[in-house]
C-alpha cells in the first residue's frame, strides 16, 4: 500500500525489544516519530540512533514519543542498543521495532509488496528502510523524508520540522528555514480583515504573503 500525507497510518501490531506494541495505542494522544534503518550493527544507522537518544529531551518536551524501526530481531536489536548507547554517551530509552517479516516496512510503503530478505543479506537488500515519519496524534501521517544509506540523517532537521507541524496546528504556515521565534505566514485563504481579528498587527510582504508574530 502506499502511505501519504493525511493517511492514518496502519494499527500494526509489532514486537519490540520493549515488548509487543499496538501502534495507536502506543501513540496515545502524543505526536510520535517512527524512524527506519535497513539493518542493525550498521554505522550510519549508530550514529542516527544515538542523535535520537540524545534528544530525548526535546522530544518530551513536545509531547513526542519517538520509535526505530529495524529488519533485525529483538535480540540483535537488544545487543545493538549497548553500541547505540556507547556512541551517544547516553541511555537509548526508546523501542525499536523487529521487522524480520518486513510487515513494517511495507506497510509503510519502504519496500515493495514483493520484497523479502534473502539469506545472507547485506544492508542493500532492505536500502529504502531509511525513513522517517512525523506522526499526529490523530495518527494521520503529517510529514514524511527518506534518504539514501549513505546520508545520516539530521535530527535537527526533524526537530525543526516537527516544532513547524506543531506550530501549524495554529491556524499558520511556516515560510522557508523558519525556526521557533520566527514570524508565520498567514493563510491566504484568511481575509485582512480576519487576519486582523485574529493575528493582530501583520506585515504584508506580497498581496499573497503576510507575516505575523507566531501564536504563543
């Protein structure tokens, strides 16, 4: 199946090295982020996976729960956590996902519907598992990114992009490379007169392209 922005994502029931998870119930009424590698014990992935353990303090402090996902099984990804935390310098708190029978990663759109892991395989074979996915807690899809092995992926980048989601919940866009405390966009659907009503005081850049303060 393909998952796009607005879909409710699947209520997959997975095994994790937490134990079994039932996605929406797991997201509860929290933003998650569900983020894919290909395979365990590999080094971009270590290092991704230990810029999220970092983080764990951001991602509480904007009502997000965060989740990996990994072709592997619970008992590698159990071993892996010990090499995740030695290159963080910190705990890993988070579940990882075992998705030997790719139901994850297809469901999810990563992988074709034909798609397996044959013996011996190597990263290559399940590539496209290097995604992520900014969830809501209506747990419809709201942002996804995907990106080649060879990239690490920049969680501040993803940090960014989830504090623009959470902002847009207020009635706003975000222009380009917006950061918290920039100013927003008013929707152009939104009249002057509603603007003012609403934003206050705004700057109109273009007919089409108005600024205002962001929302508290």
């Amino acid at each position: 199946m393909s998952l796009r922005i607005n879909d409710t994502i699947p209520n997959l029931t997975v095994e994790t090295d937490h134990g079994t998870i039932e996605l929406h119930d797991w997201i509860g009424d929290s933003w998650a982020i569900l983020f894919s590698h290909p395979k365990d014990f590999t080094p971009v992935c270590t290092t991704e996976f230990g810029a999220v353990a970092q983080l764990a303090d951001e991602w509480a402090a904007r009502g997000t729960k965060v989740i990996g996902v990994s072709v592997d099984g619970v008992e590698d990804h159990k071993k892996w956590k010990g090499d995740i935390e030695k290159v963080a310098g910190t705990a890993a708190g988070f579940p990882i996902i075992a998705d030997s029978g790719l139901e994850v990663s297809k469901a999810f759109d990563m992988l074709p519907a034909e798609a397996y892991l044959p013996d011996g395989r190597t990263p290559a074979d399940s590539a496209t598992v290097r995604s992520v996915f900014i969830i809501g807690p209506d747990k419809q899809l709201k942002l996804s990114m995907t990106y080649p092995m060879t990239v690490g992926r920049n969680f501040a980048e993803v940090l960014r992009a989830l504090d623009g989601l959470q902002m847009s919940g207020n009635g706003v866009a975000t222009p380009a490379n917006w950061v918290p405390g920039d100013d927003v966009i008013i929707p152009a659907t939104l009249s002057d007169e509603d603007a003012k009503a609403k934003f206050g005081d705004f700057e109109t850049v273009l007919p089409y392209l108005r600024k205002t303060a962001a929302p508290k």
